[in-house]
C-alpha cells in the first residue's frame, strides 16, 4: 500500500478534449454519506490513502435527516437499565424482515455495541436516549440529542482532520475503470464546472446510497404482491438517484432483493415544490383513513410495516386522512424546511389543492364522491375509542399517496462487502457498503426502526478494512488500456444544495450572518473551510 496521494499529470484515456484532472490513492470511496465516511475513516485507520467523492456539496447524505439507530447491548442500553442479547435482537430482526439475511442479522446483533455504537461514541457522538419501537419489547433505538446529523458531523469532523482522507465535492462518478479484470478506478466529473476527472485506486467503495429518488428504477422494481400506485411520490433526497446501481451492474455484479423497498402510504405533493414529484409527510393521531369507497379499512395507529400492507392490499385507489377542526391543529408534516405551525395551515390544511373541506360529513362524502354512510360508519367507529372523537366542524380530507423512501436490495456483497457477480465470484477491487447494498438484506422484506443507519456504518467499517488491507496498488502509472463500464448521464445539479439551503433561509427569515459569520462565502474547496461550514449544519437539520 502507498500511504500518501500521488497526483500525477494530466492523462486523457478518451483522447480528446480537455485532458481529465488524474489522481490515485490506496482506497476511493464513492459517496460521503454514513457508509462512505465509516469506510473512509477505517482506510484510513487501516494505513491507506483515501479519496472520497461525493455528488453532492455537503457530506453526510440521507443521515442529515434520518433519526435514530438500532443497536444491541450497547453500554447506554446497560446504563438505563434495559437488558438486550444478540440472541433476542437476532429473534426480533428476523421475525419483522420475515426475509432477511440471517448472517448479517446475527453479526450484526452480536457486534453493533462494540463496533457500531462505542466506535461512534469514540468519535465523539453522544448518544442520550434509547426508544422501544414495534419490532421488539427490548429498547435499541439510539438517538442523540437530536436527529442523526449529529451521529454524522462527529465522523465528518474525523475524516476532515485526517490528512491521508481528501475529499471532492460536486463530484459524481459516472463511470468504473478496469484492469486486466480488476477494477482500480473511477471516472468522475465536476457536476459544476464539467471538469472531468480520473481517480485510480487499490479498491474502490461504492457507497453511493439508495434509489428511491429515481422513479423508473422505483417503478420497475416495484413488488409484484403490491397494487400499483397510480401516483408515487418522492421521499428520498436529491442524490439518490441509483447512480451506485448502475455502476455495479454494468461492472457484471448480482443485484438482489431489488423490489424489497419501504415506501410510506402517508404521502402528500409538496406544495413549494414546483414540479410535484417531491413528497412530504404526514401523521395526526386524531383522524381515521378511508379508502375510495370511504371505508376505514385499517387501524391507523398500527406501525407502518402493516399500514403499508394494509393499503397496498386494497386496490388502487385514493385513500384520504380525514379530520375535523381540532385535528387539523394535530396535523404533523415532515420533509421540508419551510414547514411550520402557520405554513402547515395557510400550504396544506387550507390549500384546496390538497385538502377538502366540508362543513359536515354528508358534505364531505358528496365532495369525495364516496359513499356517506361509510364514511359516518368508519369515524363513529374511531369515536368509540377515541378520547377526543372527530366531531368539531369544519371537517378535512386530505389526500394521502404512497412516498417513496429507503431501498433494501442491491448489489450481492459476501462477508467482506466485496462485490459478487452473477456467478457468486468476486469482482476483484470493488466493495459496496450501505443503503446502495441494501444494508446487505438485514432487513428483508420490511425496514425496521434504525436498521438502515447502524448497519450502514457497520458495513461502511467493513469495507474499508477491507479495502484498505486488499488495496495492493496494480499499476505503477495509470495505463492508457484501461476499460470502461457504460458513462451515466449525471444530470444533477451540483449548485442543488447551495439554493435549498437559500431558500430555506429565507423562507424562514434567518439572518445571513448566522451562518457567514462563521463561514466565508465561498465555495469549500478545502477540508479546513469544509470544517468552519458544518458548524452551520445544524441551522436546518
Ligand atoms: C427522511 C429519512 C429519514 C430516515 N430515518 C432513518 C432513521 O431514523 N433510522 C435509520 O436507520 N434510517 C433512516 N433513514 C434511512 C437512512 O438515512 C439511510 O439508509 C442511510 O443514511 C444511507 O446511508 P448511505 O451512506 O448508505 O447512503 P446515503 O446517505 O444515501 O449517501 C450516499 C452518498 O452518495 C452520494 N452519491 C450518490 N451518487 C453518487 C455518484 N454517482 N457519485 C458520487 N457520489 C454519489 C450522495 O450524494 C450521498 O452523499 C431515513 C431516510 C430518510 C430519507
């Protein structure tokens, strides 16, 4: 292995234009979200030189917005009291997925505590609270004091200290490069300049993330024990767009498990959003769903694993959140930044786009075209059991569509995340790691709460090890006879996150010296002016 990072002369492999900006390390790790950064900072743990590129401005990924992580007989779980087993979380795991990887869920179950939460603790994450969620009696859903931005700029902060880590933003690889049948390199451009790049390495991660952002690969992996939604809306953030997939893919790996994918049923379009195809989320303990003849046809406050089968049962059809006055003032929505108490009443609870209203119900089931003792049956079912029944005028119905949210299938990975093609063979010199593996099918059929962001860095750790140790360097110089896979489109925008944070602040009215105080107004180029910006994360997430 080399320890440091050479930068060698500009060398075009395609032979015209502007000659590609060519740079190698021991490891290059495609994206900077949870995964990427645990492998990243395992390389470099592990002695190896490390390239991360990200698509996108900022790192972190989906993480930013995520929220908690399960974890197994962790010291904070002793700390409180709870008693936890591997055994029990294995049990547990298996028993919610219905399919899941048994292998992965054991290892995981057994070595999360050491290898997932006190190696974050390490880092400097603080972890305050510990929640029981449906899977299982046993508490082990570790949050912070807030959601998981702060499990992941305690990482950030590490990698960017570490001088054998260097990171390119606005970087999206578009391509895989190959040698004599191994894989030793990326091809990447600069989603702002267009400036194209060449990055050789030992090993090469992919850690790219999901592809619940990219409908045609939503849509035709959709599971086929589902109804087809008529509509789907897009829950995943802007970088999920499969890019990782169809790396993988055309390097000749297996994709498993493609149509295991969670997709939430309480969906509404984003109002602000101008386009339609982006989704927000909605929950509100005072209100029933009905279906397109008006009937209640699930317990609402049921987990979302059965909520799911429970609408995708039906056949395709609307389905509507229905309230009254004093729900409408219970009305949650998450998914973007300019949500708040006024916005959510004045964009969504009196937008007639989304939201009927009616005077009283017999009103309300003329305008939903359902039919009105049905809907009377189904809400005087709820105010039966309900301490505060559905009764106060005017009355709601919001439209609700299935979001699109987390993927858990991907590329086949053996014990040490290296890639498998369609034979069970390894791809010499490519690893995978993270949500784009589908967290290696510890999930199976349905996510858990947690499961996606602990094995992530789990996962992200074994790669990078990995990676770092297998990293013998197969070239001395880039050779011109490299081959390529297929180069993907990359039409991302890579000024994307610079304009929703913007608009964010203004929509909310928040000084530009919050931030550019502490920051300068320019782009980060370095790990030093990347360091001064994560102190303004927090401002939104
Ligand atoms: C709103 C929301 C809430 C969630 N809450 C939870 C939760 O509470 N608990 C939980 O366990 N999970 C949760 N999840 C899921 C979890 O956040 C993700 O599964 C996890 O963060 C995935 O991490 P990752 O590193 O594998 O991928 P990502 O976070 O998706 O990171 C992938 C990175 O790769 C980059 N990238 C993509 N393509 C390219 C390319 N071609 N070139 C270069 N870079 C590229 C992206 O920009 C991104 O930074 C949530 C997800 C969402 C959307």
């Amino acid at each position: 292995m080399k320890a440091c990072i050479l930068f060698l002369s500009a060398l075009s492999l395609s032979g015209c234009g502007k000659p590609p900006f060519v740079s190698q390390a021991d490891v290059i790790v495609v994206g900077a979200g949870i995964a990427g950064l645990a492998a990243a900072i395992e390389a470099s743990d592990n002695g190896a030189s490390v390239i991360v590129l990200d698509a996108n401005s900022v790192g972190g990924g989906h993480a930013v917005k995520a929220g908690g992580l399960a974890m197994i007989d962790t010291q904070l779980q002793r700390s409180k009291g709870i008693e936890d087993s591997p055994q029990q979380a294995t049990k547990d795991l298996l028993a919610w997925g219905e399919d899941a990887d048994k292998k992965w869920v054991t290892r995981y179950a057994h070595e999360s505590g050491a290898e997932v939460h006190d190696w974050l603790v390490n880092l400097g994450v603080e972890f305050k609270l510990v929640l029981r969620t449906p899977e299982s009696d046993v508490p082990r859903f570790h949050f912070t004091k807030g959601t998981a931005v702060h499990v992941v700029l305690p990482m950030l902060r590490e990698a960017l200290k570490r001088p054998n880590i260097v990171f390119l933003w606005n970087t999206g690889a578009d391509a895989l490069l190959s040698h004599n049948q191994q894989f030793i390199g990326v091809r990447a451009k600069n989603l702002r300049t267009g400036g194209r790049l060449q990055l050789y390495g030992g090993s090469i991660v992919l850690a790219t993330g999901g592809f619940q952002s990219n409908m045609k690969m939503v849509v035709d992996n959709w599971n086929a024990s589902r109804s087809r939604p008529e509509k789907l809306l897009i829950g995943s953030g802007q970088f999920a767009t499969g890019d990782g997939y169809q790396l993988a893919a055309d390097a000749g790996a297996e994709l498993l498990r493609m149509d295991d994918q969670v997709t939430f049923v309480n969906g509404i379009p984003d109002p602000r959003d101008a386009d339609q195809g982006k989704g927000l989320t909605v929950i509100n303990k005072q209100a029933v769903i009905i279906n397109k003849n008006g009937e209640r046809f699930v317990d609402e406050s049921l987990p979302s694993k059965m909520l799911e089968t429970a609408v995708f049962a039906e056949p395709t059809g609307p389905h509507w959140m229905v309230f009254d006055a004093k729900g409408a003032r219970k009305l949650g929505v998450r998914g973007a930044a300019w949500l708040n108490t006024n916005s959510v009443t004045s964009d969504i609870v009196q937008n007639p786009k989304l939201t009927v209203t009616a005077g009283d119900l017999a009103q309300l089931a003329v305008l939903l075209n359902v039919p009105d003792e049905n809907l009377k049956r189904g809400i005087g079912e709820y105010n039966l059991a309900a301490n505060q029944p559905i009764a106060t005028p005017p009355f709601y119905a919001l439209q609700l569509y299935p979001l699109t949210r987390k993927s858990m299938g991907g590329p086949a990975v053996n014990e040490k995340t290296q890639v498998l093609d369609r034979d069970g063979l390894i791809i010499k010199g490519l690893y995978a790691a993270g949500e784009l593996t589908g967290v290696a099918g510890i999930n199976g059929s349905y996510g858990g709460s947690g499961t996606f962001l602990g094995p992530a860095v789990y996962m992200g750790r074994i790669a990078g090890r990995a990676a770092a140790i297998n990293s013998g360097f197969p070239m001395d110089d880039p050779d011109p006879n490299v081959q390529s896979t297929a180069t993907l489109p990359l039409d991302v925008d890579g000024y994307w996150h610079y304009t929703v944070s913007h608009d964010a602040v203004r929509a909310n009215e928040i000084e530009c010296d919050t931030c550019h105080l502490q920051t300068p107004m320019a782009e980060a180029g370095s790990s030093a002016m990347m360091m001064t910006r994560l102190d303004t994360c927090t401002h939104c997430h």
